[in-house]
C-alpha cells in the first residue's frame, strides 16, 4: 500500500505495538493509529490489551480528576 497517507513534511512516532507499556499510549494508537505491518497474532494481541484498558479506566478516572 503507497504511504501517500502520510502527510509530507510531519513529524510521525513510530511504535512497535507490543513494546508500548504505557496504558494511555497504547489506548490512543489503538483507536486512532495507522497500522504499518500486520502479524497474525495482532487480533489477540488487541483484544489482550483491550481488557486491560478498560480494567484501568476506573482508576485513570480517578488519576485525571486529581
């Protein structure tokens, strides 16, 4: 697929999925990054850290009311 999604001239971060250990992070490039390269374990991956996500929301509703 041509990379012509990418604007010319921004600045982008690169992340391997599965090095991101931050929980903010990772919800964000979830929802709203460009997969690059696929593997056939990324389904389940996703779904792995899905469940920590929302595990997480209660306290990261109390971490962002403080």
């Amino acid at each position: 697929m041509p990379m012509s999604f990418l604007p010319i001239g921004k600045e982008i971060d690169l992340v391997v999925l599965n090095t991101a250990r931050n929980l903010y992070l990772l919800e964000s490039i979830l929802e709203k990054g460009i997969l690059l390269k696929d593997h056939e374990m990324r389904p389940e991956y996703e779904v792995y850290k899905q469940h920590d996500i929302i595990d997480f929301k209660v306290f990261r509703n109390i971490i962002d009311a403080v």
